[in-house]
C-alpha cells in the first residue's frame, strides 16, 4: 500500500489528538521540581521505569579529562559525528537511544560520539555548553588518530541542536576554529531563550512542548536570568553572528511551539553564508521522532541521508 503525505498528515494529527487528550488527564506541574520529583521525572520520561536498551555496539567512554560519552563504531568509518542529546537540559542521556545512533552509525558510515553532557538543574548553564564544548575540542585534536578521518559533523535534538550551535559558536569565538565541523544537522532546537513569537503565542496545548513548559524549563537551565539576558548570544544563538558556521539541515514540525526559532536561525544563517536545508514537517508536534509515527521514519531516513553525503 502507498502511503501519501495525506495520509502522514492524517497520522500525526491523529497521534497529536491522542497525545494533548492523554495528557490533559493528568495534573500540570507547576514550579520548579524538588529533587526527589526531578528523579522521578527522569526515571519515568517518554519511557517509564525500564532503562533504555544499551546495545553492545556502544562503548562507554571519557574524553581525557572531558566529559563521558557513549561512542559507535562501525565497520568502516567515513567521519565522525557529534551527537547532542535532547532533554530540555535536564532530561535525557548519551545511552538514551542507543538505537538510533548505530543506525546513523552503520548506514552513514559513521563514528558516532554522543556527549554525555551535565544536566540542571543541579548543573545550570554553562555547564551543558562547556561539556560539548570540550567534547568538541577532544575531537578537532584526537579525530584522525582515533578514528582515521578528519571529517566532523556536529548535530541534535532540542536542546541538543541548541547546544550544537552554541558549540559552533564557542568554537570560533574562544579557539578561532571554523570549519573542523562540515555540516550541522538541528532538529527542533531552541535558539531564542528569550522566547520567540511561536513560543509565547503556542499557549496551553499539552503537546510535549507548550509555552509554560518552555518557560520553566529555560528557568531550570538559567536560573537568575531574566528575558533581557537570556537574549545573550551566549545563550541565545539566534541573537549571534552566524558568519563561518556550516551547511546544516534543520528540521521543526509545524504544531511546534519552536517552530520560529527555525524559521528564523534558518534565515539568518543563510544571510550569514552557509546553505541551509529547511524541513518543517506538517503537523508534527515537538519531538515528533520519539514516536513511531511514518513521518519519524521518513524523517529519521533523511537525518541518515543528510549526515552519510554532508562534507565531503
């Protein structure tokens, strides 16, 4: 049977209907979470009590004196990719979707090192930014002589695109390195912390992501900071000079309450040089590729594709 677009439509806005209704079920939680509810929170995200699967393809490793990371290694490796976890940075693990990553692993023919970076609240920013950071370096210094190559991409998922960028940025303004990393793939990332019009205006839709959930979240990741300071490019990049940064894919569903922070980093990043493949997938939700949906299969086969032909 052929599967239209239509049809992909008519899936996702059904799977988005299943999801706010299951979710309006249950209490709002409202204030920052004490640290027996953030553990609870972690134990049961997107998956209940079980823990990830951990294939025996990943290694465990440290980055010298940086942070850990759970590294894939195909057979034949053509590049390196880092990879940056989701997880509104204080959710989420480098051994969360083990899976997934051999698969970016196997079919792009790729050495996949996904950062294990500090998490908030008990870590607030920077302390993310300055694990991938490193991770980052490790990598410009070690790639050849570890993995036989020097072709590096960078790329994640929320707040895992967020940081890629911000990783980028640090790169060239602390190290004056542009160019190490080839290609950047970002899907549905945050780059305005100060909130962008899609962000404020998306309301109360219990869809993953909403405006009050953004809110909190980027309270738990930069406690203290006001809209006016979360407006640093430090912070956020869509407020950055873009010049010298790569080719990227970036990719946002269009029930996403992010869905400008897209629009716009896309826009700006073209004004600034580098070509940009823009995806903004038709009625997906934030998220969208944690869920066995067709258009996550699609998606998840044009992020592999994407990342095997990007800078070579």
């Amino acid at each position: 049977m052929t599967i239209t677009d239509q049809d992909c439509l008519a899936e996702t806005l059904a799977f988005n209907q299943e999801f706010a209704a299951a979710a309006a079920s249950r209490p709002a939680r409202e204030g920052a979470p004490d640290a027996a509810t953030m553990a609870a929170l972690r134990r049961n995200r997107l998956g209940g009590d079980a823990p990830p699967e951990r294939l025996p393809h990943g290694q465990d490793r440290v980055l010298a004196d940086g942070p850990r990371a759970r590294v894939f290694v195909p057979d034949r490796v053509e590049g390196v990719y880092l990879h940056i976890h989701g997880g509104g940075w204080s959710f989420g693990s480098a051994d969360g979707q083990d899976d997934k990553l051999w698969r970016i692993a196997e079919h792009a023919r790729l050495a996949v090192v996904s950062v294990d970076y500090r998490l908030a609240p008990e870590h607030p920013f920077p302390a993310g930014p300055d694990d991938c950071e490193a991770a980052a370096r490790w990598l410009v210094d070690h790639t050849a002589a570890e993995f036989g190559t020097e072709r590096l991409l960078i790329g994640g998922e929320s707040a895992g695109a967020h940081l890629s960028v911000l990783t980028l940025l640090r790169l060239r303004d602390r190290h004056g390195i542009t160019g190490a990393f080839r290609a950047a793939h970002l899907m549905f990332g945050p780059y305005d912390l100060s909130m962008t019009p899609s962000q404020r205006s998306f309301g109360a839709k219990r869809l993953l992501s909403n405006t009050d959930s953004l809110r909190r979240t980027y309270e738990l990741f930069t406690p203290g900071m006001g809209a006016e300071q979360r407006r640093d490019p430090e912070v956020s990049p869509l407020f950055a000079d873009l010049s010298g940064m790569p080719p990227a894919r970036m990719v946002v569903g269009s029930e996403d309450p992010l869905l400008d922070d897209s629009l716009f980093l896309a826009q700006r990043w073209q004004a600034a040089g580098a070509p940009v493949e823009l995806g903004v997938v038709a009625g997906a939700m934030h998220g969208f590729t944690l869920f066995p949906l067709t258009v996550t299969e699609r998606e998840l086969r044009r992020e592999r594709e994407f990342l095997a032909a990007a800078g070579r």
